[in-house]
C-alpha cells in the first residue's frame, strides 16, 4: 500500500543503514541528497545515523552536505573531526597550539576519505553561519593544531589548509605554510588580519618548492600519475610563446652570475634541478619529454608513480608494471628511456586516458573493465592523490568509438574526423568526470600545449582543486566571460 513521507524516510534510513560495500556509495549520496533537503526529524536522523557509521554511509552523507551547504550541520561535522584528530590542549604561556599524542592514526589510516570529507563538508556549510569572530578565531586555533598533527599526510592536510582558507575568509596559497605562520603572528596580536594574507600567484612566483614538481605544479599526496598525450600533433613545432610561457615557470634565478651572490645561487639551482635545455626544444612533445624528465629526476622514493601515454588507445606507458611504482632510480631511468622512445599516433583520447590513471591502484593490479574507478574500495583507498595530465588538443576519439563522425565544433566540416564515442566533447567528458570523482576527491593539475581545449583543462583542474597551466600562447580565459575560443 501507500505510505506517507515519514515511513518513506525510515525506510530510507533502513536502507542507508544497509549500505556496506563502496560500490554501493553513489547510491547512498542520492539518498542522503534528498534527506539532506528534508526539514523534519526523520530526515536529519537519516544523516546523523550516517555520520556515526565510521563507514561508506558517513561518506555518502557528507559529500550530500557538502553540496546542500546548511549550516546546521558545522556542530556535527566538527565533533566528529575532533573525533577523529583529539584535539590537545593548549599552552596557557603560548598563543600557537600545542601538540600531544593525541592523533587517531587508526582512523585516519583506515579510511583517509572520511577526513577529507569532514574538511570539504565544514569548508562548505561553515561560511553560512552567522558571523562570530570569536567562534572563528577558536575554530582556527584548533585547525591549526590539525594541519600540523596532519604532518605526515599531505593529502589530508591539503584538504584541512583548504577548508582553513575557506572559514578564515582567504585565498589559498601554494605553500599553507607561509599564511600559517603568519595567522599565528596575527593571533599573537589578538587579530586576524585577512588584508595581509599572501595569496596564490597561479603558481608564477619564483619561489623553490622543494620535491618534485610538474611545470611548476606541485603533486599532493604521495602516488601520482602522469598523462601523457602521444598524439601526432606534439611532433608539431613549439611556439617561441609557448616558451617564454613556459620559463616564467622554470623556477627560481636569483643574482646576476656577476660578484656576490650570482654564481653562488647559480650553483645552488644548478644542484636543485637539472635545467631544461632551451636548445633542445624544437616541438611539443620535446618540451613534454624534458617536464617529466625533471619531475622524475626529483622524485624521492618514497613517492609512488605510473604513466598512461595516450593517443587513439590509451594504455600505461609500461604495461607490465601496473600499480603505482616506487620512485627508485632505477625505476625512473627506465619510465625516462621509455618516454625518450615513445612514438606518436594520430587521435586524442582524453577520456580514455582519464579512465587510465583513476584505474591505477597500490596493489599491483590495476582495476579490471568491470569495476567501476569511482566506487571501487581499492581505487577510493589506494589509488592517484594527483594526476598530471598535459594534452595539446581536443578529445577526438574515446574508448567506445568504433567509427568516425563529423565534429559538432567545426561549422563547416562535412568529412568524419572524430570518433563516435559518448566521451569526445568537453561537455561530455567534465560530466562524466565529476561523477568519477565525486568520491575519489584526486587533485587533478592540467597543463594545454599550443592550440588545446582549454576550457576543457580548465574545468577538469577547477573542479577537482587543481591547477592549469595554459601554454597555448594565448590571452588568460576569462571566467566570467566564458566564450569557446
């Protein structure tokens, strides 16, 4: 028979209850989407039920608060947060936290999803409570505290930096831990000064960022992977633009090389990196081949990393070694001899290329063509923190084309040039990447050489927290004026 709107929720809640495989996630989301949106009791039960799983529902349930940003739901989020990292006390002679053994390794460990979804859920519900600069100032203190017991988890600690710039009312910048040292200053002067808060420079300021980095990106995390497009337009020369473009990123020249101070910073870059060598550069995929030569070169090994190069197929650079693989030396030796080797093809196969890298896990076997990269517990837990994706074009072929088409973006085109598939448009492609990593939550920092969808590599570094690095030669995209170009 019918029922009414309150059995229809404990039935709900019965079935998010239920929920207990990864796979089934997405399921529960929409679920809790619609209970989110629910102004009674049984409907925020549902959540709350959720939110004390320790489990995928928890996850579900938080991605679905994200998304509804209500305030109402600050208190619940941060007591499970300090739930999950005890919060220690503080030192009465000392304005900056201190710290304790007070860190839940076992929770962190066990699901680090879990914690990133608290952050992102807080970053988005916070900004909605009514001000109080008091609260604020007490919320922060305590994140700081967080971030520095995070120390040891990067990935984590970017998500907690994100949602601390958010609340503090600032742009994140590239290091967290310039602004974090001047936050505590200002909390040493009893006010926090948002007006002087360094900000982002896109990632052009000459600053050395210590690790490894990829046209000046640095990884979050510790497992990355590497997209490489091999299509047969980067044999195609490289713009004088495109590289000037692309030494603004180089890093840091300090001194003349004249007197005091030049030839020694000069030898201390010399020992930071190898440079790239200008004269060497005659195309796209020689400028490609030198940016991933030196983000290998500066891996140390305790990073793990794979490579998906990609054209009209899309595959592992080395399809023996599946999983992510330690950045020993020997292993970078052979991926850069590999790189050095490879041959082009004709198509580009963005999404093919995606559904590559999302598919590559830590247990040495990536996810088969049945599991879905999205929900699959290996990929949610051991799978990319970043994901460098560099093309010089737009999606022309994916994995489900058969046979060719006429290109829509083309006005006057009558002759087939691009697949069939349902993943070639931009518009496609972004949709089907936001629900592929709606829980995967993996930083994807993109890089467009000469003439490429930049709009396309634009959405995909927004919409997960990423970077774009833009080496068409062409005027800065405006956002608030979004044209194809």
């Amino acid at each position: 028979g019918s029922f009414n709107g309150e059995d229809f929720i404990k039935q709900l809640g019965g079935k998010v209850k239920g929920l207990k495989s990864s796979e089934e996630v997405y399921f529960a989301y929409l679920l809790m989407k619609s209970a989110a949106k629910g102004q009674g009791k049984a409907a925020r039960k549902v959540i709350e039920d959720a939110l004390s799983t320790d489990s995928w529902p928890m996850l579900a349930a938080l991605q679905a608060i994200q998304e509804g940003g209500d305030p109402s739901w600050v208190i619940p989020i941060y007591e499970r947060l300090k739930a999950m990292i005890v919060m220690p006390a503080k030192d009465a002679q000392d304005q900056s936290p201190t710290l304790d053994s007070g860190f839940r390794k076992d929770l962190l460990e066990g699901n680090f999803l879990l914690a990133v979804g608290l952050f992102d859920a807080l970053s988005e519900t916070y900004p909605n409570m009514a001000p109080d600069e008091k609260r604020t100032h007490a919320v922060l203190d305590q994140m700081i505290t967080m971030i520095t017991l995070l120390d040891e988890y990067d990935y984590v600690r970017y998500f907690a930096a994100k949602c601390f710039a958010k609340i503090a009312g600032f742009k994140q910048p590239s290091d967290n831990r310039v602004w974090l040292k001047h936050y505590l200053l200002q909390r040493e002067m009893k006010r926090l000064n948002k007006d002087g808060m360094p900000e982002d420079d896109g990632g052009t300021s000459r600053t050395r960022v210590k690790g490894p980095t990829f046209v000046g990106m640095p990884p979050i995390g510790k497992r990355i992977v590497i997209c490489l497009d091999v299509s047969g337009s980067m044999e195609e020369e490289v713009s004088d633009e495109v590289k000037e473009t692309r030494k603004k990123r180089e890093g840091p020249i300090t001194g003349d090389g004249k007197g005091k101070g030049g030839a020694e910073e000069k030898e201390k870059e010399k020992g930071h990196r190898e440079r790239i060598d200008w004269a060497k550069i005659k195309t796209k995929l020689d400028l490609a081949k030198a940016d991933f030569k030196l983000t290998l070169q500066d891996m140390s090994d305790d990073y793990y990393f794979n490579v998906v190069a990609y054209s009209t197929d899309s595959d592992l650079l080395d399809p023996k070694k599946t999983g992510f693989v330690r950045a020993t030396e020997a292993n970078k030796a052979h991926f850069i001899k590999l790189v050095e080797d490879v041959e082009t093809q004709y198509m580009t196969n963005i999404h093919g290329a995606l559904m590559d890298a999302l598919r590559i896990t830590s247990d040495g076997a990536d996810l088969g063509e049945d599991e879905d990269p999205s929900t699959s517990s290996r990929a949610l837990l051991t799978g990319a923190n970043t994901i460098f994706f560099l093309t010089d074009g737009y999606g022309t072929w994916s994995d489900d084309s058969v046979n060719k088409k006429r290109d829509k973006r083309i006005s006057n085109s009558t002759k087939p040039s691009v697949g069939d598939g349902a993943f070639i448009y931009r518009e496609d492609i972004i949709m089907d990447f936001v629900r592929l990593n709606k829980f995967r939550k993996v930083i994807v920092n993109t890089v467009g050489i000469g003439n490429h969808d930049r709009w396309l590599m634009f959405d995909m570094a927004k919409q997960s927290g990423g970077q774009y690095i833009d080496l068409s030669g062409k005027k800065p995209l405006n956002e608030k004026n979004r044209k194809d170009d």
